[in-house]
C-alpha cells in the first residue's frame, strides 16, 4: 500500500519544496494533507466525482501559487485548506451543480462517510461524533455554515436572525471547545 | 494588555482563520499578530485547532487519485530539465525519419501513377483508331446502303409503273411474230393509245442477236408511214422488263427492225425481224 511510503516533510521544508516546485513537494503534499483536504471538500460537495475533481483543482492551484504563500500568514494548513473550502463551496454555488445535486443536510453527510469509507484507524476520529454532537447545537450550526457552506458571518447572522456580535461569539465558543477537545 | 485580550476575545482571529474577512482585515491582524507575540500564539492555537479539526473528519480518497493529482502537476509543470531532454532526444529522429519516409512514398506512388497514366494514354489511342476505322466502316457501308435503297427505291416506283399497265384497262398487249427469215422471234408490245405509252417487254423478247454495232429499233405504222418509236437492247444493264419508248397515239401495225447503233430514221425493211399488224 501506497500508505507505507507515505512522505513527510516538515512545514519548512515542504514549502521551499512547494515554492522550487520540486516533485518531491507535491508528492509530500499529497501524502500529508489529501485526506484531510478531501474530508473537508467532501463534506462541502457530498459526491466522490465532484470532491476527487475539487481535489485536483486544490493542489493545481496551490502548486502554481505557492509563491504567494508565505509563513507570515499563518500555518501553511490554514492556507491550503481555505483554498480548497472556496474551491469546494464555489462547485456547489454553480448552476451546473446546482442542477445535479441536491444538496443534503451535513448530519447526514457525517454519518454517510463514517458508515461507507474504509479510512485508516485514527483514534483521534472516534471522537468526532460525540464532540460534532458535543457541541452545542447554536455553535455547531455556525460552524457548519461557515466553514462547510461558505456562509460569511454577516450572511450567517442574517440567516439566523442573530446580531454580528453574538455570531462572532458563537463562532469563537465553538472553536474553544475544539481546542479543548484536542488538547 | 486588557486591549489586547479584547482583541482576542472579539473573535476577530477565529474569522481571520476561517478567511471570513477582506484583505485589508486580513493584513491588520497580521500586523498585530507580529506586534504581540500572545495574539501570534493565540491565532496558532485556533489554526491548530481548526487543522485537528479537520484532520479528525479526514477521508482517505481512492488509491487511483494519488497518481491523476500528481500527475496532473507533473504535466503542468513538472521537471523542466526531463521534460526537455525528452524533447531534445525525440525531435531530432521524428524531424529526420519523417520527411524521408514521405519522400520516398510519394515519389514511388508517382512513378506508378505516371506508369499508369502512359499505359492508359497507349490503350486509348489504340481503342481510338479502332473506333475510327470502324466509323469509317460504317460511313461506307452507310453510303452502299443509301445507295442501294434509292436503287430499290426506283425499281419499286418502275415495278409499280409496270404493275400498272395490266390495272390499266387502256392498254392493249400486241404479240409481234416472226418474220420468214426469223420464224421463232417473238415480242410483246403494250400500247395505250389513250395514254400515247408504248413499252416493250424484255423479258419475254425472243428476237436474233443483232450483230456488233447494231442495235433493234421499234417502229410503229401509222396511216402507211413508218414511226420512229426509239432503240433497244436485250441485254440492258438497267435490267428493267418493261422498256418505255417513245410515244404514238395511233398505229395500225408495230414492227422491229436492226439498225445501226443509235437507229435509222427509216426502216431497213430486209432486216425486220418481228411484226404485227392489228
């Protein structure tokens, strides 16, 4: 299994090799950050073709303009994965996919992907449902919208009637109770 | 400090992850984060957070992918230096073998096709002059033919004309006897006094061979004096039986004399050889 030669650089070394476009970089990667680029993207397109096609796209565009990448901006996976949200929830806002698909509700998505991939033991993904269900419902369905839906949070405050504050908040409440769960 | 932890307390940071803000905001948080290093350590945490998040929900996508993904880089842009000393091996042969193998094809498709050209060009003159030879052929059959025809042509109207003396009822068959001296001599005259039209009958003529330059004359007697009625032969070339001579309205005998070629304008009467008087 390709899974034993998996390469791993670390962020350094992986963006002067992204940055030389060395082969070595796209393969380091793909290897490091593909699975969970297609989690995220799948969870947003909820369909293999589109999510592997999204994927493509992703590392096309993060490999011509990895130039424009640099450490000041933060973690070099906060960047690529913003990158392929936008990719992710643009496919899903046009017409043609509009047309195809309807779109599911993302409780559904989660439990459609943990019943039918076969993905390599993590212990740390036991967890996920019980802290998706452990979040508490305001903070998850902001979350949700923003990150899976591509919702700004002024669109998400319109959509649930909130003001912007209370969102901002909320937003924050859920990314702290992230952050403890993985600490 | 208390400003500082506002800051963080806003959520400001959180969207700053998310990319949920302009450009502009975008660069305002930067230039904090290198400001205060507990904003920095703040934002690394929610980055970290956000990418353990996202890792947790991780799927691992299909084996085949791996290879479609980098091989859609490596064919964008790839390793220059092997892409070009690929090209560099490969055009020099393709540039060389190519225009050799052309050229050579085509001129032996020529070759064949002028060969064949010139065989074909052989053939058709040859076919030619044996169509002409033939038309020519035909043209000169086609005048005998027309020649013919209009010989038949006149014998047809001649035979009718002959057909038509025995219709017609005015025409009387005179039988012209032997003389002493030509006892089986024999002609048949037909005359039509109505129409003034005398014919003699060839076919049946039994009369002596006239001798060379001599030719018969036809007389008719009309009131005691002998009628020139024209000349004749047995054996005309224009084979018709029935001759037209010259034209009477009244007769009282018919006689046949020989005469010197062209006739007389009297009668040799010693060298009559029928009669018949009516």
């Amino acid at each position: 299994m390709a899974k034993k030669h998996k390469l791993s650089l670390s962020e350094e070394e992986l963006v002067l090799a992204l940055q030389r476009h060395d082969k070595i970089g796209a393969e380091a990667l793909y290897d490091m950050y593909s699975a969970s680029l297609y989690g995220v993207i799948f969870r947003i397109v909820n369909d293999t073709a589109t999510a592997e096609d999204v994927l493509q796209e992703v590392f096309v565009k993060i490999w011509h303009s990895s130039a424009s990448y640099n450490t000041n901006k933060g973690r070099l996976f906060t960047w690529i994965v913003n990158i392929a949200r936008n990719l992710a929830i643009d496919k899903v806002r046009s017409k043609d996919f509009k047309n195809q698909y309807k779109n599911q509700e993302l409780e559904n998505n989660v439990g459609y992907i943990d019943k039918h991939n076969s993905t390599e033991y993590k212990p740390e993904l036991l967890g996920v449902r019980e802290l998706v269900d452990k979040l508490r419902p305001e903070q998850k369905s902001i979350l949700d919208l923003v990150y899976f839906k591509g919702y700004t949070h002024t669109e998400a405050a319109d959509e649930l009637g909130m003001p912007l504050g209370t969102i901002k908040t909320r937003l924050r409440m859920a990314i702290q109770q992230l952050r403890k769960h993985f600490n | 400090m208390e400003e500082i932890r506002a800051y963080i307390e806003s959520g400001v940071l959180e969207l700053y992850v998310l990319g949920d803000m302009s450009a502009e905001e975008k660069l305002q948080v930067e230039a904090m984060a290198q400001k205060h290093p507990s904003i920095q350590a703040e934002l690394s945490e929610i980055e970290k957070a956000m990418e353990m998040y996202a890792d947790a929900q991780s799927v691992e996508p299909s084996a085949q992918l791996r290879d479609r993904v980098l091989n859609s880089l490596v064919i964008n842009l790839g390793d220059d230096r092997n892409l070009r000393t690929v090209q560099h091996s490969n055009t020099p042969d393709t540039a060389r073998v190519v225009p050799i193998q052309r050229t050579a094809t085509t001129s032996i498709f020529y070759k064949y096709a002028f060969a064949a050209s010139l065989l074909l060009l052989c053939l058709s003159v040859a076919a030619l002059a044996i169509v002409y030879n033939r038309l020519q052929d035909s043209q000169q059959q086609l005048v005998s033919l027309r020649l013919n025809e209009q010989k038949f042509t006149r014998q047809v109207s001649f035979l009718n004309e002959e057909i038509n003396v025995f219709r017609d009822p005015s025409f009387r068959f005179i039988q012209l006897k032997g003389m002493p001296k030509t006892p089986s001599s024999a002609l048949t005259v037909a005359w039509s006094a109505k129409r003034k039209k005398v014919m003699v009958d060839l076919s049946s003529a039994k009369l002596p061979a006239p001798g060379e330059g001599k030719q018969y004359q036809l007389w008719a007697i009309a009131n005691g004096k002998p009628v020139d009625l024209g000349v004749f032969d047995k054996t005309t070339a224009d084979s018709t039986d029935m001759k037209l001579m010259k034209s009477v309205a009244s007769a009282q005998a018919f006689a046949v004399t020989i005469e010197p070629r062209g006739g007389s304008v009297n009668p040799t009467t010693d060298q009559m050889v029928v009669l018949a008087s009516l």
